[in-house]
C-alpha cells in the first residue's frame, strides 16, 4: 500500500476479516464521510461521492421496500429501445457479411 492510499479516507465492509465481518470498519476520516452522507440521504434521499471508499453512495428507501425488494422494473419504453439497437446491430452484421463474402467471391 502507497502512502496515498494509507492516508484515507477508508470505508469499508468488513466480511474480509472475520473478527469484522458484520461491520462497517473505516478510519476516522471515513467515519465522518459516512455520517455527512447519511445526513444528505436523510435530507435529500440520496447522496453519491467518491469519498465512501468502496461504496458510490447512500439511498434512503422507504420501509415497505425492505418487506419484498425488488430491482425496478424496466419499462415498455426501455425494452423497445433496446430491442431496435439489437435488430440495428443484426442488421450491421449481416451486412457486413454479405459484403465480405460478395468481396471474397
């Protein structure tokens, strides 16, 4: 480890250690990045930063979603997309291979 990265802030779950494993272990630095976080969560419902070592952020959720979580489903909209850069990137395919094999004839 450089001196850089011993400097901190560090953040971090600690399930690689046992002694550790069901806690959240950081320095003071990142201690207090965690708390100013969660006060911006509370406040705002979200925070994301680079200062939370190996997490982008914390989302305060309401409790009726820790009862049955689920990712949020993608739209209609969505899928449509994706599936017209799909066919697109089929279609750029076989063209490409009609074109090699008109080239190599």
């Amino acid at each position: 480890m450089t001196k850089d990265e011993c400097r901190g802030p560090h953040l971090r779950h600690g399930s690689d250690w046992i002694e550790h494993e069901d806690l959240i272990v950081g320095d003071e630095k990142g201690l207090k990045n965690l708390i100013r976080a969660c006060d911006v969560a509370l406040r705002d419902g979200e925070y994301l930063g680079s200062d939370l070592g190996e997490w982008v952020g914390v989302r305060k959720m309401d409790s009726e979603w820790f009862k049955d979580p689920q990712d949020t489903p993608q739209t209609k909209f969505q899928n449509a997309v994706l599936a017209a850069v799909l066919v697109l990137l089929l279609g750029l395919i076989v063209v490409g291979l009609v074109a090699t094999v008109r080239w190599l004839a």
